[in-house]
C-alpha cells in the first residue's frame, strides 16, 4: 500500500479495505517513502500488517511476501 495516493491516501484506503466483509485479514503492507519517527506505527494503527521503507533491497521484499503470503 502506498500512503501518499493521490486521492484517498494509504491510511483511509486500508481502513476501507479493513471494513470490507471478509477483508479483515487480508495482509496490506506498507511500501512508502515516509521513513519518519512514527510513520511504521501510524501504518499499524490504519490497520496495515506490515511496513517497508523505499528504498528497500529485493531481498526484503521478498522476505516480507514470504512472511504473509507462505
């Protein structure tokens, strides 16, 4: 999830997502530029299961896919 869409940022988007029947479990990962002091914990607070910083390696993309996809 980006949160810094255009129109309905990251953070109202996943909270949409979460309110969706059936979609409370859907894994949302933060991939965002905001790296500030509270940016991952706001990302947790919208409901998101994860976060991921830009500029990220493959690597750790592919290690977060593998946590929440199996």
């Amino acid at each position: 999830m980006d949160c810094r869409l255009p129109v309905l940022d990251g953070y109202e988007s996943t909270r949409r997502i979460r309110r969706l029947q059936g979609r409370q479990q859907l894994p949302v990962i933060a991939l965002t530029a905001n790296a500030l002091l509270g940016d991952r914990e706001a990302c947790l607070a919208a409901g998101m299961n994860d976060y991921l910083a830009k500029p990220f390696k493959r690597a750790d993309l592919q290690q977060l896919l593998g946590r929440w996809l199996g």
